[in-house]
C-alpha cells in the first residue's frame, strides 16, 4: 500500500509540472524544486516516469479499476437481491466508496488523456452501480412498506398506532421480486392521535446508506424519484381508502347537494388525517432517509405529498368558488372551518422553500372560502328582497319567509366565534359598538321585516294586517332572545322590537275591538226615558250584530304564541266585559223598557267573556 501510495505521489507531481511548465525548461525548474523539497522526489524518480505518463500511476489506476469492475459486474449480475445479505449490501456499498474515492483521487488529472480514459471507465462503471442500487432502492421501499400495519397501543383510551415494526426478522430480509407488488395502504382512521413510523428502523437505515451513496454520485434526482413515485403511490392509495374521490372542479360543481354534503364529510376526515397523520409521517420518513441532504429531503417530500394536497386543495376551492346557495352556508363553514383548523399543519409541514407554493396555495383557498360565505349572506339578502307580496298567509299567521330566515340565522350563529372572523376578515368598517357581524345580522333582520311590512298589505282588514306583524314580530322577538343571535343584536334590540310587538297589539284592537266600544256609550243627552231606551236597543241590536260578526271571522284568525294569545283575550276582555256589563245593567234599569231587557239583550257578561276566549283557534301548525 505504502508502495502505491508513493507512486500515486509522484504521478501527481509529474502532472503539475507538466500542467504548470509552459515548457521543458520551466518543467525542469519545477520538478528541480520538488527535489529539494522531499527527497522522495528525487530527480531520477521523476524523470523514470516523465518519459511515459501511462507508466506506473496509470497502471495502478488500472489495477484498481479492474478489481472493482469485476466487484461491481458481479453484483449488478445477481439474480437475487443484494439487500437480501447484509453481507453483500455492505460489500457493495464499500465497492461503491472505493470508486467514488478513485475518481475524486484522480479527477485533478483528467486532462490527461491516459488517466481521463480511465476515469471515463469509472464514470461508466459508476453508473452501471448506480442503476442497481437504484433498483435496490426501489425494491427495498416496497418490500419494506409490505410490512405497514396498524397497532393499537397507549394507554387511558388513547389509540395511538404506529407502522409494524422497529425490528425485524430474517424473513422480513427473503426479498421478492415479483411483478405483482400491490401497494400497501393506511386503514381508515378516525383518531388523529396517532404516530406512524412508515417503514421498519432496519429498513430506514439501510435506504439512507443507498441515499447517501447516490447523492454523493451525483444521482440525486434519480434518487428522489424513484422515492418520491413509491411513497405517493401509498399516499395516493391511502387516501382514496380513505374516501377522497379525485374529482374535477367540474364534476363537483354538477354533483347533486345531498352527495356532495357527504362527500365534504369524507373530505374533512381525509385531510385531518392527511395534515396530521400521513404528511407529518412522510416528512419524518424523508429526513431520515435522506440525513445529511437536507434540499433532497425537502424536494422528496413536495414530490410525495404535492398530488394528495393539490387533491384535498383542489375540492375545497371548488366548494369556495360553487354555488352561493344559503342552504350550503353549513357545509361551507364546516370546510372553512376545517382549513383554518389546519392552518398550523400546513404551515409546520410544508415550512421548506420547495413547498411555498402549496403553503401559500392553503392560505388563499381558507381566504377564498370566506369570501364564500361573505358571499352567501349576500345571496340570503337577495332572496328575502326577492320573496314575492302575493298570497296571504291565511288567518294572518307566521309567513314561511320569517320561519325559514330566523331558523336560519340561530343556526348560524352557532358558528358565532368562526362568522365573527370571517366578517371581520371582509373590508367592512365596524360602528362604534358592533362587530360587523352584528351589522350584517341587524341588516338582514331589517331587511326581513321591511319585506313583512309589505307583505302585511295584502290583507284587507287592517285588523288582520297587525295580527300577521304582530304573529311575525313576536316569532322574531323569540328567535333572538333564544339564542346567540341575542348576544349579537343586543338586549337594547330586544326590547325595542317588543315594543313594536305591543303597538301592534294596540293597532290591532283600535282597528277593530274600539269600534264596539263606541257602541257601548250612552248619549247622556237622549230627551226623556223612552228616548235613551230606544237609543240603548238600537246600539244593543248593532253591537250584538257586530260582536258576532268579529267573533266569527277572528276565531279562524291565528295567533300561534300561547302567551301573546292569552294576552290578547285578557286584553279584550278587560276592554269589553265592563264596558258591556255597565251597558246592559243601566238599560235593564230603564224602566218598562228594562223589564223586557232580556228581549234585546243576547249576551251575558259571562256569555262575552266565553266568545273572546273563543278567538284566534286558526291552526297553528308550521310555527317552529
């Protein structure tokens, strides 16, 4: 070896005289100086090969290249897999280190034509090794994922799993190179507390010793290809198990809602497994096969996980940019949601420059998905402006309008905190004491009773007209105070609208009930006993005319509150029953005409009180 060592010493300085002289004079001053310098570089000892520059150094060039040629022919030539002896792997892998020390020994003195000959013989042979390793690679990553598994393992009902095993038999070593290798997949998962370990420890490590070789080679690339197709195949595979559907932006907009409802459902398991489980995986199983490189690992990684993202981005935008329909504003939020929950895992897991694109990518499609719901409200305020004035609800009772916008907005609000950052994401300004939810929801409750307001004209009877607002404003005044939608319009909104709920009560019994009132008083004025008796009969007469009529058309009128109903019928009676009673107890006084009161008088007190507790029995069905 010492001899070696030596001859390979004074090939190199021969080279640099040489490459250093620009002719033989200076070339001989040159290798004068290196004499004096050590005495190993005598003048005769270079001289001896100065005369043939193929001498010696070629030939032990030559020697040690044909020694690992015949290593290298041999191991690319067997039948069985290296990888399947660790012995052998580990006799490869040193052949390998040996030629890539060669050619960096002598790259320096690749200009010289004997010694570039030969070195183009090891860049062949090389590559002749980097092919196999390559497919060594390729089997071992197969062969070691056929042993993926889910374990159930920890403790207090945590299921934590991780991928079988750490260790290894020998079996797991008897490699086969079948054609038919079906791609191993993760089960469906519906706990994301899990750690998964996507290859066997023995395996891992045996993969970064190829890595490091073929990147060392300058075979990088095919390095990470051939890593990257292997590991998106399982990822692929894993989540179409998981139920994500590869569809076009196209063929989820022409879905029908009810399977694209659960289609969203399958879409967010799939990416909370896929942010918290498999790409956190991946990107621990990339640094640890390619330690040391770290741009290698990073590129590997955006190769493996860029088809199943573009995947799970590709939907959520088609939800963002589709129908504003008001009834999807659920499943929509379900998916913002969902996005915004997995902000922290896109930024963690595709941190590195090579996976900027899909990072930022992320962000838009949360943003594009508020927007969206932005989008919807607005849509929900068209279709209330656009709710036609045309058929009355019968008996004045709750319009199916009012039902669906305030059901709608409670259940909204229970996605309060997640509207209020959407809201506040817009480009709206806030007033003073209301977050711009309060201001979008305060619009959309004017607008819905502007649009009452006109629906209430269709009915004729004026009375009627403040049943169906007073029915409608009750509901809405309910609605609110119920639920969170309260907390955002306010106490002082509240009493307000129950305010406009009483004055509706009271237009309702001016416009009707006061009119009978007037039928009650006595003209004090009447000349003589028998003039105020007639007057008394003929006001009876009309009142017990009149008083049937209310009584029958408003019985059929509905008042769906039980409470607002109540308050009604007391408040009729605590306006009519004294009223009626003084009435018909001053003209049973009137003399002979009172003695024959009974004539005239159809009622009783008790008799009033009974039709009024008769009022508004219309059906009340439809008032949730």
């Amino acid at each position: 070896m010492a001899e070696n060592g030596e001859e390979k010493l004074l090939a190199v300085a021969r080279h640099i005289a040489k490459t250093l002289g620009h002719n033989e004079s200076m070339a001989d001053d040159i290798l004068q100086i290196f004499s004096n310098f050590d005495g190993r570089f005598s003048r005769e000892k270079l001289a001896e090969g100065q005369a043939g520059e193929d001498g010696s150094g070629v030939a032990t060039l030559e020697r040690a290249l044909n020694s690992i040629d015949g290593q290298i022919s041999r191991f690319v030539a067997a039948d069985q897999p290296i990888w399947a002896d660790p012995a052998d792997s580990a006799a490869f892998l040193d052949t390998i280190d040996e030629l890539v020390a060669i050619i960096r020994e002598w790259s320096p003195m690749a200009s010289e034509k004997p010694i570039g000959v030969c070195l183009a013989r090891a860049d062949d042979m090389m590559q002749q090794a980097m092919f196999r390793i390559e497919e060594e690679f390729r089997s071992l990553m197969e062969r070691g994922a056929e042993s993926f598994g889910l374990n159930p393992q920890g403790d207090a009902g945590a299921m934590n799993h991780r991928f079988d095993s750490e260790e290894e038999d020998d079996d797991d070593r008897d490699f086969n190179n079948g054609d038919d290798i079906q791609i191993p997949v993760a089960q469906p998962l519906t706990d994301y507390d899990l750690i998964i370990d996507a290859l066997p420890s023995a395996t891992i490590n045996d993969l970064h010793e190829m890595a490091k070789r073929m990147l060392g080679a300058g075979f990088g690339k095919a390095c990470s290809h051939v890593y990257s197709s292997c590991r998106r195949e399982f990822l692929e595979e894993s989540m179409s198990r998981l139920g994500l559907q590869k569809l076009s932006i196209e063929e989820v907009h022409k879905m029908p809602w009810q399977e694209l409802e659960d289609e969203i459902d399958r879409w967010i398991k799939a990416a909370n497994v896929a942010l918290r489980i498999l790409f956190p995986s991946e990107r621990r199983l990339c640094d640890r096969i390619f330690f040391g490189f770290s741009s290698a690992a990073d590129l590997s990684f955006m190769e493996v996980c860029r088809g199943s993202t573009i995947q799970l981005l590709n939907f959520a935008d088609a939800i963002a940019i589709g129908s504003r329909s008001p009834e999807r504003l659920f499943k929509v939020l379900d998916v913002f949601e969902t996005m915004r929950d997995l902000m922290p895992e896109f930024e963690s897991v595709f941190s590195d420059q090579f996976c900027s694109v899909l990072r930022n990518e992320a962000v838009t499609i949360w943003k594009r998905l508020g927007e969206a719901i932005r989008g919807i409200f607005m849509e929900l305020e068209n279709l209330i402006r656009r709710d036609p004035a045309k058929a009355a609800v019968p008996g004045g009772g709750l319009h199916p309008i009012t039902r669906y916008v305030m059901n709608y907005l409670r259940a909204a609000c229970r996605s309060r905190q997640t509207l209020e950052q959407v809201f506040e994401e817009s480009n709206g300004v806030p007033s003073k004491d209301s977050t711009l939810l309060t201001v979008q929801m305060s619009w959309i409750m004017e607008l819905l009773e502007s649009n009452l307001e006109v629906k209430s004209k269709v009915y004729k009877d004026p009375a009627l007209c403040y049943v169906f607002l007073m029915n409608n404003g009750r509901y809405i005044v309910q609605k609110v105070k119920d639920g969170d939608l309260g907390l955002l319009l306010g106490d002082d909104w509240i009493r307000k609208h129950n305010v406009k709920v009483r004055q509706y009560h009271m237009n309702y019994q001016r416009s009707s009930w006061n009119k009978m009132l007037g039928l009650l008083k006595v003209d004090n004025t009447a000349e003589g006993m028998s003039g105020l008796g007639k007057t008394m009969k003929e006001k009876l007469k009309q009142f017990n005319i009149q008083f049937d009529e209310i009584c029958k058309v408003h019985s059929t009128w509905v008042v769906f509150d039980e409470q607002l109903r109540e308050e009604l019928k007391i408040s009729l009676a605590r306006l009519l029953v004294p009223a009626y009673g003084s009435f018909i107890g001053r003209f049973q006084n009137l003399g002979d005409i009172g003695k024959n009161a009974d004539r005239y008088i159809r009622y009783g007190v008790e008799d009033i009180e009974a039709r009024i507790n008769e009022l508004f029995k219309g059906t009340t069905t439809g008032r949730k």
